[in-house]
C-alpha cells in the first residue's frame, strides 16, 4: 500500500538518505532498523512530511505523497510518534488525544465522537481517560503509550512507529513490543517500526529493512536478515549469535 | 485618629475597575505573543483604528451605538487577520528584531492613515454618562461598564481556548508547533485565527476606550506602552501573569494617584515595574 522508491534527503553536503527503495504491503509490521545516525527518522520525517524529499517519491495507494503538507500527509492516513515523546504538556491526556481525533481526519467528527475515539484510544493503549489526568505524572512508559494514543486517534491506516531511542528496560521493551503487535491485530493498522535494538523487534516484524549511512544493505525476513553478513559486520557484530537465536526461538 | 477612609476605599476599588481594563489590553497582546512568538508593537493603535470605526459609523453614517461597535470590534478582528496573512506570515522565520521592526512600521502607517482619514482634531463619541453615586463615593459610568465588559470578555476567551477544539489546538500550537501537523492540525489556519481573535479582543477594548477618551492618531502611545509594561510584568506570552499584572499596576496607578498626586500613580507604578525586573526579569508568572 506504501511504494518508496529512490527516496533521497540531502542536508547540503551530507546525505542523511540515499537512494531508499521499499514497498509495504497491507497489514504488515515492518521493521526499519539500523545504528544511530543510519537515516530512519529521516526517512519517516520523509514519508510523514515534516521534510521535503530531495530526489524520489513515495506513493500511497498509487497517489504520490512526497513533498506534500505534514497535515495533508496525516489526513491520508498515516500517523508518526517520535522517539522521545513529545506531549502538549499543559493539556490534559483527554485533550492531547481528542485534539487529535478532532483534527487528524479531513472530515471532522463531531465534539462527541472525537471525545469517543479519545477514549477509545487511550483505552487501548492502557492509559487512563479521566478527564483530570495531566500529563506530568506519566512515566517514561506513559509518555510512550501517550504518543502512540495520540498517533491512533488520528485514525490511521499506517503507523510510523519510532521506538529508536532506548530509554526503556527490557521489560518494558517486551511491552511495547507486544503493543504495537496488539494494535494491528485490534485496529487492522499496517505498521513501520523503527528501531535500533534489533532483539525484541525480531519477534514480532514480518519483514526487515536494514539502513546503514542512508543506505538500504538488507532486507527480507528476520531470518535472512539476521544471516546476511553484511549486516552482522556493520551491525550485529558480536550481537549476532544473540539475535539469531531470538529469530529460531520464534519459528520453533 | 480616622480608621477608615472613605476615599482610599474609592481609589481601591476605581483601581480595580481600571485593572478590568487593562487585563483585556493586555490578553490580546499576550495571547498573540504566546501562539505565534512575534510582538504586535502596533497594538494600541489596531485599538486606535478600532476607536475610528466606532466613531465614523455611529458619529458620520448614524449607525446605532452598539451595531458600530459590532462592526468595529469585526473590523480589527479583520484587521489582525489580515496584519499576520500580510505582514507577519512573511517574516514568521526571520530574526526576533526584524519582526519588532516591521510590527513598528504598521505602527507609524496606521497611525498617518488616520491622520489622512480624520486629521489631528481630538474626536469623540459625545456619549454622556452620568457618574454612579455609592455613599460619599462616585464612579464613572464608562469605567463600571468597561470593568464589567472586559471581565466579561477575558472570561468568555478563557472559556473560548478551554472548551472548544480550535481553542485547545491554540493553547497546543504555543508549546509545540512541529508536531500540530502531525495531528493534522494545519498551524498556518491557527495563526490567523488567533490573530483575529487578538484582532477582537484590541476591537472590544477599543469600544470601551471610546466611552471614557477622545480619539485622536496618537492615542496608542498613551496605552500602548502602559499595555506592554503589563505583559512584560506578568511575563510575555503568559496570559494569567497578565491579568495579575494589569491589577497590580492599576493599583499602583490608581493608590498612588490618590496618597500622592495623579502623576505620581504613573511614577510609582514604573518604579514598581522597574525593581520587578531587576528581581525577575522574566516577569513574574514568565518561566523563559
């Protein structure tokens, strides 16, 4: 349902992404990864609008996105959270979410019905939906949950999910894994899912796209990839054993 | 010895019906600030325009007095929005002085352009309300209807950015504007209409004005700068420092008139403002 193809982001002289080709296919998780500075927030800024491409196009159902509006781009369905939350802290939940809800669509619902899918998207993530609750006592989980609340409310066909930025255990981690996993068997929602820890992702994606200096060096199944050796030196390296394992751990 | 005077009492509470006042100059001032991070230097004299058009349709066209002032209060909410379509849209990226500068240009234009339109000669509404009589005390009618107004419109603002979604999308845009978009939230559409709301709130105080001044060009600089003193007291951008800020002055203005000498309310309240810098130069409610 996404075609990305020779997607280029040029900042002056350096080259955050070059030459990125994928497609995602309807329902599917897929898993973005690669080390800090390899060029996956900039290819989601790049598909969510925040950033003009420099070359290539990316197409949504057959119509072209690239270049257009953040807003436009959302109210075709396709919402973006950010690694480290970024709430309106001065709002309530109740008013982030619904705020959202109001908004994220072309035609608006009704004050009513935005409350309604407020609720309902605070609820799935497992966030309270007192109208009282403020920001400020959310915890690191919270504020994750709460950006991902905000991106469903938007009521969106495809998520950007930007998970990339540690600052969770690994308990935590197991969490947020099966979230995303509950929310596309909940809401029918195709998933992109940055990362830059590859072991809880494996368990869950159905795909893998590995980006290195804003370079596509692999891509294919969990299994493929966690083989390739191109991604074990610049990436897995000693790692590589671990992550194999979690990937056989899967498919026994 | 005397316990109690009657005519301190007078100056307390004309005070507080002078704060009313000032709390509405100031939310548009401070509101605009807060959303859209550029300071509408021009302020007091969108006021003054609003003051024109009161006068030339109720005075010139024979308009009833409250439709003129309807129709004042939507031209200046016209005029800010067509103050940050033009003026301000252009330069919302440039350096913070730029935008000062441009702001001050908007300034001297209005202020000629009402020069041409209706010459130096002070104006005014020619409305004579008698004053209200409490005990040996006496208020001003305008004064009592503009406390009343102003409350009035500072609370329906309040209800205005709590209750509705466009208002909640206002009070978001000021603490994150990236991520608005991603909401789908277009922020362009927000600033013009927080600028028009800014726009009515400077249209509203202008019909106030009118009951209680003359009109002439410079009138801006006799509330223009009292206005942003308040809002840099109450910390830039901060709404409910404002309106702390606006009774703090007037009762400076208002007390301090009455113990020393009228001028002396002015003096007093500057010195005031001036120690408040060097002890928080961030205004008191500001966190910047």
């Amino acid at each position: 349902m996404l075609e990305v193809q020779g997607l280029t982001k040029r900042f002056g002289g350096f080259t955050a992404v070059s030459e990125v080709s994928f497609s995602l296919t309807e329902g599917e998780i897929l898993g973005l990864i690669g080390p800090n500075g390899s060029g996956k927030s900039t290819t989601f800024n790049l598909i969510a609008g925040l950033h003009a491409p420099s070359a290539g196009s990316v197409r949504l159902k057959g119509e072209e996105i690239g270049g257009l509006l953040p807003a436009s781009i959302c109210h075709r369905g396709i919402a973006r959270t950010f690694q480290i939350p970024r709430p309106f802290r001065k709002l309530s939940l109740v008013e982030n979410v619904a705020l959202a809800a109001f908004y994220g669509q072309l035609e608006r619902p009704s004050r009513a019905k935005a409350h309604q899918i407020a609720g309902e998207s605070l609820n799935l993530v497992g966030l309270p939906i007192e109208e009282s609750v403020r920001v400020d006592g959310l915890g690191a989980a919270g504020l994750k949950k709460l950006e991902l609340a905000r991106a469903l409310a938007t009521q969106p066909k495809i998520l950007l999910a930007d998970e990339s930025l540690g600052g969770l255990d690994h308990a935590e981690m197991e969490q947020a894994a099966d979230m995303l996993a509950m929310i596309r068997r909940e809401r029918g929602i195709t998933i992109i899912w940055v990362e830059h820890i590859m072991g809880v992702l494996m368990r869950v994606v159905d795909r893998l796209i590995v980006l290195d200096h804003g370079e596509v060096i692999a891509q294919g199944k969990p299994a493929e990839v966690a083989h390739d050796p191109k991604v074990i030196e610049v990436y897995l390296g000693t790692d590589a054993a671990d992550v194999q394992k979690t990937v056989a751990d899967r498919t026994a | 010895m005397e316990v109690f005077d009657i005519f301190l009492l007078e100056a307390v509470l004309n005070g507080i019906l002078l704060g009313g006042l000032l709390a509405l100059l100031s939310l548009g001032l401070n509101l605009i600030f807060g959303v859209i991070d550029v300071v509408w230097i021009c302020y007091a004299e969108m006021i003054m325009i609003g003051m024109y058009a009161v006068y030339a349709l109720h005075v010139q066209q024979g308009w009833p007095l409250l439709a003129a002032m309807a129709a004042g209060i939507a031209i200046v909410a016209l005029l800010g929005a067509l103050m940050h379509q033009f003026i301000i849209r252009p330069v919302l990226s440039a350096e913070p002085i730029n935008q000062l500068l441009v702001t001050g240009g908007v300034l001297f234009f209005l202020q000629a352009a009402a020069t041409l339109a209706f010459g130096i000669e002070f104006k005014n509404l020619g409305v004579k309300l008698p004053p209200v009589a409490i005990g040996e005390m006496s208020f001003s009618m305008p004064r009592i209807i503009a406390f009343v107004v102003a409350v009035a419109g500072v609370a329906a603002t309040y209800l205005f950015l709590t209750r509705t979604y466009i208002g909640t999308a206002i009070r978001a845009i000021s603490q994150d504007r990236e991520i608005m978009p991603l909401v789908g939230v277009n922020p362009g559409r927000i600033f013009v209409v927080t600028s028009a709301l800014g726009g009515s709130l400077a249209g509203l105080s202008a019909c106030l004005l009118v009951l209680q001044y003359d009109i002439h060009p410079a009138i801006g600089l006799s509330f223009g700068p009292i206005t942003f003193l308040i809002c840099v007291l109450g910390g830039l951008g901060n709404m409910l420092g404002g309106l702390i800020a606006a009774f703090i002055f007037a009762q400076f203005i208002s007390v301090g008139g009455f113990v020393l000498a009228i001028e002396w309310g002015y003096v007093i309240a500057f010195v005031f403002f001036i120690a408040v810098m060097f002890w928080r130069p961030q205004g008191i409610l500001g966190g910047k």
